[in-house]
C-alpha cells in the first residue's frame, strides 16, 4: 500500500526540494515526476530495490546528471546544479563507500586529499601538515573515533573506521547536507553499527541533513526520521519512520504499490 505523510507544518522550507522530476533514457524511464526534501538535522532514508531510481534521483541532486524535466529549490530558491562543483558549493557531500581513500598514504592525507592546505615559507608554498594532522584528529573525535595516531595508513583501520573518516573529510569541506549511497553494504554488523553511530553523531551533534541510500532497511530503520520509497522509477512512499511499521516498509521495497 502506497504511504505519505504531510510534513509538518513550518515557516522554514527545506534545505533542498527537487519538483517534478523526471528523466528517461532512450525508451527507459528511469524517473517519473518524483518529488523529494531533506529538512535541516534529518537524516532521509532513500530506500528502493535495484533499478528504482535512486541512484538516479541522487545523480542529479549531485551534478553528475541533468534531468529531463523538474526544478531543485535550495531553502526555497531555485537553484541550477550542473556540476558536481556546483552542487559542493551549494553544500551538497556526497559520502563515497569505494575509490574515495588510497591505503598506502596517512590517514591525514586521505582526509585532505585534493584539498591540501599550504603555508607561504618565503617565495615557498609548502604544504600544512601540523595543521592538517591537528584537524584531521579533530573532526574524527567530533564523530566519537579515537585514533591513535593520524599518520597510521588508512588502510590500517577497520571498514568503519575508514567511513568515519571519509564521513568527517566531507563534514569539513562545507557539506551541509551529506548523501552516503549504500555505505553499511560491504560492513560486518559490528562495523555497521559503528557507522550508523557516525551517523547520527552528524546530525545530532553537528547539525548535518543525511541523505542515506540503502535497500537494507534493517540498517537505516533506528535511525532516519522519514523514508521515501521508489519503486520502478516513481515514488510510493514518504513516510516518517514512527508511522510505518520496518516489515511494512521491506514489504513495500520488495513487491511495491
């Protein structure tokens, strides 16, 4: 059964809203008029099987795709997001599970990775690495990660542990609403959990929108505060979690409407 919930009545618009959107390739819809929100300090349960469109949905929140039809609105304004540059200016972080750490280099490095800070030293601009350490161990504290050190190889950490820090990195860098796709899938239950700590500690500590993506529902269950559902490109539900039962809703995700 097809489930909404009105959102609750307030004078602030959501962070983000996308109308209406839709997108097809060839003769394949993958979207169809889908209409999405992320609030301030929630975190967003977007949930569906293979091939429901959140990946899609998501692509074009991140700059990565252009929608055929829609509009995206940021705290009621419309705004254009044709680049994944534009959509981290506007404080858009994707949170990537694979390809977004190199093992061998520090954990520091990884955390600054493509976003050194320099020091002037003369005509020299030499790289900033007391003060990139001392953020580094800051940042992955706020989340509750203690590390012994900061020069340890990232790939020295557990599965967790490491997504604490990407988690953290994209914090850093302005993201004020964070998009993590399917980051518990390759997790043990221990790990999952330690990320789904991480998780909440974003929000309720930090003061971060999440947007996470998942077609595990007993992972996001005890933690989001809503869920949308796609299913075959269209949504069928928006449902805050204490107004639908997690069979109903693994119920919805694996036959639909």
């Amino acid at each position: 059964m097809t489930r909404f919930s009105e959102r609750p009545a307030s004078d602030t618009p959501p962070i983000f809203a996308m109308r209406g959107i839709s997108k097809s390739y060839a003769d394949k819809v993958a979207l169809n008029a889908v209409d999405f929100h992320v609030d301030e300090r929630e975190i967003v349960g977007l949930i569906g099987d293979n091939g429901a469109g959140k990946s899609t949905l998501i692509k074009v929140l991140s700059g990565l795709i252009r929608a055929d039809t829609g509009t995206i609105l940021r705290r009621g304004d419309p705004v254009t997001i044709g680049s994944p540059s534009e959509a981290h200016r506007l404080g858009i972080e994707p949170v990537h599970q694979r390809g977004s750490t190199i093992g061998e280099m520090a954990i520091w490095e990884n955390f600054f990775l493509g976003r050194e800070l320099t020091r002037q030293f003369g005509p020299l601009q030499l790289l900033d690495k007391p003060h990139m350490r001392k953020i580094t161990a800051e940042r992955t504290h706020e989340l509750g990660i203690e590390l012994p050190s900061v020069e340890r190889r990232i790939e020295t950490l557990s599965g967790g542990e490491q997504q604490a820090v990407i988690i953290g990195r994209a914090i850093h860098f302005g993201g004020e609403l964070l998009i993590m796709d399917e980051p518990t899938s390759a997790l043990s239950i221990r790990e999952t959990d330690k990320v789904l700590g991480y998780v909440a500690n974003a929000r309720a500590n930090l003061g971060k929108s999440v947007i996470f993506i998942t077609h595990i529902i007993r992972h996001i269950y005890p933690i989001a505060d809503r869920f949308v559902v796609l299913w075959k490109g269209e949504k069928i539900a928006d449902v805050r979690r204490d107004a639908i039962p997690r069979r109903e809703l693994e119920n919805l995700v694996i036959n639909g409407p």
